[in-house]
C-alpha cells in the first residue's frame, strides 16, 4: 500500500522520472503530468498529498498553478512545493569560463 499521492508536474521529462524513480521507491505512489493544465485537471479529478512542481513552465507555470488550485477552496488542496532547476546566466556563464 503506497504512503501517499504525489503528484509531480514539470516540462522536462528527465527531472519527473528522477523524482519519481525516488518517490516509489521510498513507497509513495506518483502521477506525473508534463505541463500546468494537465496538472490542473488532475488535481479537480482526483486527490494528492503533495504536488511537487516546477516554478517555471510554458503555458500554466508552477505558481500560476498553485494560484488556480488555491482559488478552487478545496480544503482537500494538497500541499504544494514549488522548484526550479534553473541556474542563474552569470554563474552558468562563470563556470563555462573557468
């Protein structure tokens, strides 16, 4: 029986199977979405423990997200967690020079 439901929304494939690689096997159960608005339908279909969601995203990002799943009232709304796995162009350019 799984822990909990997380659902784990972000734009690049490679950072959801990572995240959900470590999520199943710690004993939760993960449903992935590859953008906002899926996500969005998912939350008003079923219910989560956690959504894990990238911040920046085309179309519906992770804080437009979190705006539209507040403004439903649900009280079931899950808990939400908001990342960002993009470097800042100064460092990024710093580390290439080095």
């Amino acid at each position: 029986m799984a822990r909990g439901r997380i659902l784990v929304v972000d734009d690049t494939g490679f950072n959801r199977m990572v995240i959900d690689r470590c999520l199943t096997s710690a004993g939760y159960k993960v449903i992935q979405a590859s953008e906002g608005y899926t996500a969005l339908q998912l939350l008003k279909s079923q219910p989560f423990d956690l959504v894990i969601t990238d911040l920046k995203m085309a179309g519906l990002s992770g804080l437009e997200l979190l705006i539209k799943t507040r403004a439903a009232g649900s009280e079931s709304s899950p808990c939400p967690l908001l990342f960002s796995a993009q470097r800042s162009r100064k460092k990024t350019r710093f580390r290439q020079r080095s």
